[in-house]
C-alpha cells in the first residue's frame, strides 16, 4: 500500500450543543446536528430533498479554512431524514461550501482566536478540538401571553409548547428560532484527534467481536482473518487472503478504523479516501466545479459510527449510510461578494453488513 502523503485527522463526537454560543465567531464551531451556522456575508443553505420535497437535515458541519488562505471557510452535508430517502443517492444529500473574506483587522481577529482557542488554519496545524470554547449563554427566561380570554388557554397544550420551548433552547439557544416543520438531530461539538496518535492502540476486544460476527455469517477462519487483518506490524498481508465474499475493500476498512472505532469524521485535504465497499467509476469520473470548471478533490467523509449518534430532536428522524465521500474545489475558488453557498459533491457508499456497526 502507498504511503500516507496527507495526514488524516478523526473527529469525534464531543460535548453537546446548550444554548447558543456567543460572539461573531459562532460559526467556527464544527459540529453535528442542529441548524447551520452562516458566515457574516453568506446566507445559511436551505436545501429541499429531491425526491420528497421535504427540508433537508443538517448532519455536519465543518469549519475548515486552507492554510495561506485569506478565507473562512465553512462545509455544511445535509441528508433527508425521511424513511427510505437517505438511501436515495444523490438527490437525497447536499453539500454546501460557505467562504467569507477574514476580518482585516488583526487585533479583533486575535481576540477572537483567544477566546475561541481556534486558529485560521487549525485543519492543516492539527488542532485540538474543532468545537468552541466560548462560554455558555445563560438559559433564556420565555414569557407566555395567555391573552383576555382565560378560557381562550384550556384550548391550547401549554405542557406541548413548553416543551417545544425547551427543545428550541436545548438545540438552538435564544438567539435562534425553529422553523416550523424543521427536522432536526441534536447537536454536538465535534473534537479532533490526529489519526497518527491511534496507530500503537488496537481495541482488539471489540474488533474481534466484529470479525467473529463476520466469520459466522461469512464461514471465514477467523484466527487465519485476525493475524492478518489487524494492525500489528504495519504489514499488508490481509490484502492477499482469499475471502470468501471477495471483499478486499470491506478489510481493509475494517483494519484501518480498528484502532478507533468510534471515529465519525475522516478529514484529508486533497487525501485519499477510505473506501467501504469498492469504488465505482463515479470515482474517477467526478464532475467539475459549477463555478470554475476545475477538478474536485476529496476532503473528508463521514464514518458508520454517526449513524447511531444523530439523535432526533423532533419528528423521529433518522438516516442510514455507510460512508459518505465528500469532494470539493480543488482551488477552492470564490468570487469576490458571492453571498450564495456553492453546491459541492458527495458519494455515498452503502454499509455491505450494517450490523457490524450497531
């Protein structure tokens, strides 16, 4: 296997979203669920399902600005949380790119990296956590308008729009209001992790629990499958086995996520890709850039572990995936007072044996 040029970082599900954070850095918070965040001169996206019509919900969102760049940089993926859409393709997720020139006045822009924690270019500098540090607002305090008419509040479920209340602070904070009809998971801070700092740590209890559930449904041996599946001495033996099913790729996916397991984001600016299930030719037949006509490139791609994290805050919603490959511009480009996001492109790959990751 050909060496790692880029390195890759993990992000990993972090503390949850209370209130609204503060100041006019909010949106360097990269996360998953609730609302997208905008950027100071680009509205938020709004994207409908192609195929049912209904609002799409937001699964991630990464704040993630190019070392050198003069820009913030800010990726949104939405998914249709309605039943049997996620499977969809295509038309049932979206991939937005937002960028806004940084502020020019250094001081103020300091500042706000202090009380942040976060720099520019903290994607290429492996930063520490791709979350906020801002402190928390204080819980809001709601008045309800009963109107004149006393007899006017027995016909209307006050416990239900209270409730509602809360789940708007929970999710949203003051500062925002949902939508109606908005579907929505509950958000939290992503972290991150470099991949590198995993390498000499195996969870080999848990991923023989997965193999051996593997073995039996499969008839693999699973002692001949462990020796040379799982990382020990960096070599790439396992990819010579002869498996029953002919999955290479399943494997070596397998074996690379080994040592963290509960991984929900791989980031590799213009990396390679860790394909589940063999790559198709939509691979390498990616289109161009809408607005540039360049090539695109892989950034990062969302890990089976998220699935069973997007927790709905209304409506039940839920989505099912096994990776999701998300490509941009490769330059990046971005016209001088654009104020619309730019769609980019995204691959999805169903999980070949979704009980692996329940």
């Amino acid at each position: 296997m050909a060496a790692i040029l880029n390195p890759v970082l993990l992000g990993l599900r972090d503390a949850p979203v209370h209130g609204s954070p503060t100041g006019p850095g909010a949106w360097t918070a990269s996360k998953l669920g609730g609302i997208p965040d905008a950027l100071p001169t680009v509205a938020a996206p709004r994207p409908v399902c192609q195929r049912c019509g209904q609002p799409l919900a937001l699964v991630v969102q990464v704040y993630c600005p190019l070392e050198g760049s003069p820009f913030h940089r800010l990726l949104h993926v939405f998914a249709c949380a309605c039943p049997g859409c996620s499977t969809g393709g295509a038309r049932s997720w979206k991939v937005f790119r937002s960028q806004c020139l940084q502020v020019p006045e250094r001081e103020a822009q300091d500042a706000q990296k202090q009380e942040n924690s976060l720099a520019a270019e903290a994607w290429c500098e492996g930063a520490d956590d791709w979350g906020s540090d801002t402190e928390e607002a204080p819980s809001p305090q709601f008045t309800l308008d009963f109107g004149n008419d006393a007899s006017s509040a027995k016909d209307v479920d006050w416990t239900a729009r209270l409730q509602d209340l809360r789940l708007q602070d929970a999710v949203l904070g003051a500062a925002h209001r949902v939508p109606p009809g908005l579907p929505l998971f509950l958000p939290y801070y992503i972290c991150v992790a470099d991949e590198d700092d995993y390498r000499d740590f195996v969870n080999l209890d848990h991923a023989h629990s997965l193999l051996r559930d593997y073995q039996q449904r499969e008839g693999i041996a699973m002692d001949q499958l462990l020796s040379q599946s799982l990382p020990n001495d960096g070599d790439e033996k396992y990819e010579k086995t002869i498996i029953k099913s002919g999955d290479q790729t399943f494997y070596k996916f397998m074996k690379r996520i080994a040592a963290c397991q509960e991984q929900i984001l791989r980031y590799s600016w213009s990396g390679e890709p860790l394909f589940l299930t063999c790559p198709t030719s939509e691979v390498t037949k990616l289109p161009a850039c809408s607005q540039c006509g360049g090539q695109r490139i892989f950034e990062f791609q969302l890990m089976p572990a998220l699935v069973s994290m997007l927790k709905s805050a209304n409506l039940g919603l839920s989505v099912e995936f096994g990776t999701i490959l998300v490509y941009t511009c490769e330059k990046s480009c971005w016209p001088p007072n654009h104020q619309t996001p730019m769609e980019e492109f995204c691959i999805i790959q169903e999980d070949p044996d979704e009980l692996l990751f329940k």
